[in-house]
C-alpha cells in the first residue's frame, strides 16, 4: 500500500532512547549483522525502511528485550502513547539444541572460538546439516506485529527495532542465539561439559592480552642458552662430509678440530 496514506509526521522526542551507533550508511557491521538485515530489506515497503533508519538513529526506540523465540521492544511515534513492537522466530526444541551442540562439542576449533566470545561463520553450516536455519530466510520465517495503525508490513516502527537489533547481534552475537532458544550460559556450559573442561581450560589459560601490554616482557630471553659441549662439538665435526683435501699433509677435520674443542672450553 502506498505511503500516501500516511505521510510523515515528527515523532515525540525520547530523552534516554535507545540510539543505533552507526550515524550514517549501513548500521550492521558484522557479517552476521548484515545477514539479519538482508531479511528486513528484502520485505521492506517504500519509504518505512529509511524512516525506520532514522528512528533507530535519533533514539526513539525506548526499549528492546531478546528472548527465546520473540523481541519485544517498544517504540515512539508520533502520538503521545508509544507502540509495542513484536518480533517472533521460532525457538529450536530441546532436542534440535542437543544435537548442534552435539555437532559443536565434536570439533575443538568451534570450541575454542565460541568459547572465547567469537561467532565464526561456519557455525551456518552445522545447522544446515540438521535442517535448521540459524537465520531467518525470509519474512516467512518470522512473525511481525506491531500496535501502530499503519497496515503495512513492516511498518517504520518494526524496522526500528530490526535495525538496533541487528546492531545489538553486532555487539553480542550470543544474542542470536538466544533468541534461537539457548542462552550463552546454557551453551557454554553444555559444551564445556561435552568436551570434559579441556577446551575452557585451554582459553582460560591464554588470554587474549594486546601486544602493546606485553612489549616490556615479548622480546626478554625467556630462559638460559644452551652452550656448546664438546661432545657435541666433537659430534658436529664428524657430520662434516669428506672433501678429500690436505693441507699441509692433513686432512681438513684434523685442522679443525682443535678450534672446536676452543670453542666447547
């Protein structure tokens, strides 16, 4: 339906809104950012998706809750009583989550990352192999209302809160999953437990600490040389092939060698 209908009117300032940290050009940073957003672009209906943008950017959104399965947030127009927004995606069951961690708990490589904080790109891949879909694909995968009287789908209100959504995907990508039905501590917890503590323990013991802190320490000797020995020294000699030179009626190995046993005193 054409914007016509309902033309632009000045949203009621929000004084401690919630506001997107990107100012300009995309909002979503991380690639698993921009595949959220991909979903609310490909549905998007005339001038909502820019008027949405601006709504994320001047902070009118005033609340925005992640939980299995639904957002909720809540958002300000142009009327004095703000909207309620909802977003739904369905929760994975008790045993679809069983069987990605499963699969995760199998490899120490998806361990080691999750369990430092990251959301490595492959992880798509696992619950492909399971049939599920970590991301939505589409507007059909997900449930969208929201209390505004603008009949379209979604309307400016909604694509607030996609958009401060997806910057807060950006910010904690645990968020995603959470909204798939598993909390980052419930995760975390069921791999550490598959995979017997090692992996946590691994990640607990090297820190991830910036180069610049440790400059004073990186290039110090971090224990005593070895120093020559004349058996090895002795040994090193007799590796040296035979060049079937004399010198002076001997042979190179014998000129050499008391310079070695110098050097192993």
């Amino acid at each position: 339906m054409n914007d016509r209908f309902f033309p632009p009117a000045r949203p009621v300032p929000v004084a401690d809104g919630l506001k997107a940290r990107s100012t300009r050009g995309a909002i979503a940073q991380t690639w698993w950012g921009e595949r959220f957003i991909s979903v609310l672009e490909a549905t998007a209906i005339g001038g909502r998706l820019q008027r949405g943008k601006a709504y994320a950017r001047k902070g009118q959104v005033i609340s925005l809750d992640v939980d299995a399965g639904l957002v909720n947030a809540v958002v300000q127009g142009s009327r004095a009583k703000p909207y309620r927004v909802r977003i739904g995606a369905a929760a994975f069951g008790k045993a679809e989550w069983a069987d990605v961690e499963r699969e995760l708990a199998g490899s120490a490589w998806y361990l080691a990352r999750l369990l430092s904080g990251e959301m490595p790109a492959e992880i798509e891949d696992v619950f492909s192999r399971l049939g599920l879909n970590l991301f939505p694909t589409g507007a059909r995968d997900l449930s969208m209302d929201c209390t505004c009287p603008d009949w379209g789908v979604p309307c400016k209100h909604l694509a607030a809160t996609f958009y401060l959504l997806a910057e807060s995907f950006d910010e904690d990508p645990f968020r995603i999953l959470a909204w798939r039905g598993r909390s980052r501590e419930d995760l975390l917890a069921n791999l550490t437990a598959a995979s017997g503590g090692a992996v946590a323990a691994d990640v607990a013991e090297s820190p991830d600490v910036p180069l610049a802190d440790l400059l004073d320490s990186f290039f110090a000797l971090q224990g005593e040389l070895p120093g020559p020995s004349p058996t090895a020294s002795a040994s090193l000699l007799a590796q040296a092939p035979e060049v079937g030179v004399l010198v002076r009626g001997k042979t190179l190995d014998a000129l050499l060698a008391p310079a070695y046993r110098d050097l192993a005193d």
